[in-house]
C-alpha cells in the first residue's frame, strides 16, 4: 500500500522526526519524493509530493517562508528538512510558516539520504500497483467466470455491481436489459458507457455515482459486447428454426395434431389464444430479423417468415396494440424503419394461421402500427399458394396495361373508378373530367381487350378481384409477373 507521512515516521531505521505541529496532510498518501534545493519548485511539483531540501538557498527568513508557501500552494504533502549541512535544525521561520499553513514537517538526520526515503515510498508505491493489479486480475477471472457458467449478463453484471460497490443497469434503445436499481438510470446521477458491438443491437452500460472504478469497467464492456454479439447469432438461429414451423403451419402443410406438436416444440402453446404481430420493412432491413426486442416481448416466440419478423404473443389481456406500439418504438430506435401489423386472439394452429393472414393485411396498410381489420377474401385467396391468384390478375389486367403504355390511354384508371363508383358511368365521367361517351368507349376498348365485360355481374366479380390482387402485392413488393418476365428478358 502507497505509505503516508505518519506512518514514514514510523520507520525507525530513517530515523526521522516531527519538527512542525500541522497535520492536516498526515495521513495522506504520499504519491512520490521530490528532492530540490529550488527556491520556488512550485513548477516542479504535481501534488502529493513529499519535499525532501536542505535547505542550501534558504538562507533568509523571507526565502524559507516563500519557500514554505510555493510548496504548499503546488499541494505537496509535507516537507522533509535535511539538517547537518547547511543548517543545523530546521530553520524557526519556515516551521513558522508551515505551521500557519497547516503543512507538516519532519527532520531528516544527516545519516538518512534522501535516496533511502524515495526508495521506500517508490517501493510502496510498487506494492500498492501489484494489489491493484492482482485485485484487477481477479476481477477479470470473476466476471469472465460468470458469463461462462451460465449465468450470463445478469450474473456479469451482478458481479460488476458488488466490486464497484453500486448500482449497475445496462439499457439496449427502449429496452432496459438488467437494472439492480428499481431507478431509471439518468445521465445526472448515473455514468454512462457504450458497448459496441458492430451491429445495431448496441448497448449502454450505465453506473451510479459514486464509484472507484479501477480499470473493471472497460473489462466489463468487452465481455458484455462478446456476450451480445454471441446473443445476436443464438437469435438468428433460434428464429429460423421457429420460421420453418410457422411457414409450415401458415401454409397449412401441417395435420392439426402435428401443428400442435410441432409449435409446441418451439414454444407455442395453440391451445391458448395467440396474436402475430408481424414486422414488415419496405427496404427489406436484414437487421429486422435479428435485432433485439422489448423486454415486454422477451417471452414472445419470435421467427423469422420470408424476410419478415414475426412475433406471437398469448394474448387473454388485449395486450396486443400496447406491444405492438413497443416494438415499433424499439425498432425506430433502433434505426429500423418497419411496419407493425396485429393479427386476432385465437386458438389452435388454424387460429395461428389466420392472425397471420390478419397481420399481414393489416400491414399493408402502412402506419407504423396497424390494428386488425375483417380480413378479406381477396387476402386468403393471395396467401394460398396453391391458387395463383397473382398470375390470374396479371393475365387479366395486362392487355391494359401493355394498351395504356403504348397509346398513352387511361384505360385501367377508367376501370377503377367505374368499379369503385359501382358502376355509375356518371360518376366515372365527373370523377375523371370526361365527356360520358368517352366513358362508354373506353369501357368498350376494355371489354374488347380483355375479354371481360365491366357491365356483366361476373365479369365485374374478376376484374375487380384482379385489381385488388394487384394493389395487394404491389403493397408487399412483389412483383408482377409480366414485370419479371421483362426483366428477365
């Protein structure tokens, strides 16, 4: 341990003596030994010091007390005189003055060098840097202990708590990860670190003052970013596996009794009712499907479908929309753009089935969070693999559109406003600014380029499906077919 003037004059073989009666610095630590026969070393002195002279300059009064108060101003600890040389005690001026100052002073005899005190406080000061440093070591092994027996972050940080002697949190964007403190930790009586991890999944490890960190921290930091990295990787893993169930189930490729054993597997229990909040970003974000989540979801089955993320949640409280505001709050913190679309509460696999379905309608609709709606027949028939729905709306709607591209027509436009005003030829003339024979023709052009008749019930029924399709996968990204035949070509 760093040793203090009280206890240097403790050690008989310096031989040294209290000359002065101030001991305001006496049991201070004393950082290093400064010998100077200066007459102003105040530029030399860092603080903590002890002063070792002789005295050699000081030969005056006024000189031993400027002397006494440069050192005293520079924050020296004490002044260890040297006499037998060019004094024979310590001068009654500067004792004076270090008095007045509150300084302490000890007589070094001629037989003590000077060299003997430095290498004493040096050799504490060794002995106090190797605890500090084994003390450091053994910190590291704990914690590095904890995170490897299984304990992870919360034991690490349990740990990193009890050697700092205060309360630790560690917060991910709108998620608070672990908190020791039932506060939430705040930049005015908490101390903040980030831990990089590379990724978006980002933390910030946060310390309540006071606290002596001895180097533990920046340790700490590195393990909590191996750790989060290593969590980012298990969730990956994890999803995809509860991606291929839910694919499996949402296609309905499953028996009932193979559905429930197989969602099981991964966490869902379809006996209770259950709610997809599905997450949808329009860039195709591929941090989507790894990022964290709330803490209010943590017990959520996340997976991953396609090239979104999907949450089911057991939902007997109407919780739904709350989690859902949530996840998009957390996921915009994140620097993810997503839509968030809720399914229904149901049970059983074909339940699970048909919130998805819900979820994924609600999200075309493009808030940030999007609540169920009655689910459309449209919808169904899209997510059914087996009818190629898509296909048929194309094969339908592509006469017009190849028409409208090459004569500059509105002909699909005129469709759409005349099934949306329920046929009212009207209607389309004023909604569109057209004279109603204008109207009547392009109706015509439509009936004799698609094969379909606007005017007849059925053919209204299929040309208006089509169009639904169409709006439908162009607010999921998909592309039409005839558009990838084209690219292709």
């Amino acid at each position: 341990m760093a040793i203090s003037l009280a206890a240097l004059l403790g050690v008989n073989s310096l031989k040294l003596s209290k000359a002065g009666v101030a001991e305001t610095t006496w049991h201070q630590d004393i950082n290093w030994v400064a010998v100077t026969e200066l007459e102003d070393p105040h530029r030399f002195i860092n603080g903590g010091e002890l002063v070792l002279t002789t005295g050699l300059r000081l030969r005056s009064a006024p000189e031993q007390r400027r002397f006494v108060r440069q050192v005293q101003r520079a924050g020296a600890v004490g002044i260890g005189f040297g006499v037998g040389l060019s004094h024979d005690t310590v001068p009654p001026a500067l004792l004076a003055e270090a008095n007045r100052w509150g300084l302490p002073v000890v007589e070094v005899p001629y037989e003590t060098p000077f060299i003997a005190i430095g290498k004493l406080v040096a050799d504490a000061q060794s002995a106090d840097h190797y605890a500090k440093l084994e003390k450091l070591i053994a910190g590291h092994q704990v914690l590095a202990r904890a995170l490897l027996t299984g304990g992870g972050l919360a034991e690490l940080l349990k740990n990193l708590g009890g050697m700092l002697r205060t309360e630790v949190a560690l917060s991910q964007f709108t998620a608070q990860l672990f908190n020791s403190s039932s506060d939430a930790p705040s930049a005015d009586t908490w101390s903040s670190y980030p831990v990089p991890t590379g990724r978006r999944d980002a933390c910030t490890l946060w310390v309540r003052q006071p606290f002596e960190d001895s180097g533990i921290i920046g340790y700490a930091q590195n393990l909590i970013s191996v750790e989060l990295n290593n969590m980012v990787k298990q969730r990956q893993a994890q999803r995809a596996l509860c991606g291929q169930v839910l694919e499996d189930v949402i296609h309905g490729a499953l028996e009932t009794s193979e559905a429930q054993r197989r969602l099981a597997g991964v966490g869902v229990n379809s006996t209770r009712k259950n709610v997809v909040l599905l997450a949808v970003s329009a860039a195709h974000n591929k941090a989507l499907v790894s990022t964290s989540v709330p803490r209010e979801l943590e017990n959520a089955v996340a997976a991953v479908v396609g090239k979104d993320l999907v949450l089911v949640v057991n939902d007997d409280g109407g919780r739904a929309p709350a989690l859902a505001r949530k996840l998009s709050d957390h996921l915009a913190e994140a620097g993810i753009h997503a839509t968030i679309g809720i399914g229904g509460a149901y049970t059983k696999p074909n339940g699970l089935r048909w919130s998805y379905f819900e979820a994924r309608d609600a999200a075309s609709h493009g808030l940030p969070v999007n609540e169920p709606e009655r689910l459309s027949l449209t919808s169904l028939l899209l997510a059914s693999e087996d009818v190629p729905l898509a296909d048929m709306a194309s094969e339908s709607l592509n006469p017009l559109r190849t028409f409208d591209a090459a004569h500059g027509s509105e002909l699909l436009a005129t469709l759409e406003s005349y099934l949306n005003n329920n046929g009212s030829v009207a209607a389309v003339a004023e909604e569109l600014t057209l004279h109603r024979n204008t109207v009547r023709y392009r109706l015509a052009q439509i009936t004799e380029l698609t094969g379909y008749d606007p005017a007849v019930t059925a053919d209204r029924v299929q040309l208006w499906l089509a169009l639904a399709v169409a709006r439908l996968s162009s607010r999921q990204g998909k592309q039409p077919p005839s558009a990838a035949k084209s690219g292709r070509d």
